[in-house]
C-alpha cells in the first residue's frame, strides 16, 4: 500500500491538491484497520464531505482504490512469474 507521502502526491496529480488531512486520518496506525473498512465507506465519505466537501469524499475512496491496487499488483506480479515459469518448463516461449 501506498504511504502517505505517495497518497499525497498521487493526489497532487490527479486532483492539485495534496489532501493530507485525508491520507493522515486513513493511515493513522491506531485506527487503520477500521478506517480501511468498506463496508464504512458511505459513512466516511459523508463525513469527509461534511467537513472537507465532495472532492475530499472522492479522494477518501480512491485512497481506498489505491491501497487495493497496491495489496493486490504484487499478486498479479506473483502469478506472472509462476505462469512464465511454467511456460518455460515446457520450453514455451512469451
């Protein structure tokens, strides 16, 4: 998963502004866990949209989006490697 500083400038890009209040409250390491919960995504973002408006609430769940990309692209690397690896035993190439 990102850190921080990579939400932040994945924010930069993507919105021009760095949303840290967000990053920071998601990536507290007492409350990560619950934070990270999907099943409390609509009421996070409503209250993110309370207080920071509808662009910050966007900016909640593509945090979101972009810890499960990064939990899960190592998988997909894996796998590749496996399938390659396979397909190299058997004197297949790419």
């Amino acid at each position: 998963m990102p850190t921080i500083e990579k939400h932040v400038e994945i924010s930069l890009q993507r919105t021009g502004k760095p949303y840290l209040e967000v990053h920071e409250w998601m990536d507290d390491p007492r409350n990560k866990t619950e934070r990270h919960d999907i099943t409390r995504v609509l009421e996070f973002s409503r209250m993110f949209e309370e207080k920071y408006g509808e662009a910050a609430a966007r900016e909640y769940v593509q945090h979101l989006a972009d810890d499960l990309n990064g939990k899960f692209s190592h998988l997909v690397e894996d796998v590749q490697k496996l399938v390659d690896n396979t397909l190299a035993y058997f004197g297949a190439k790419k």
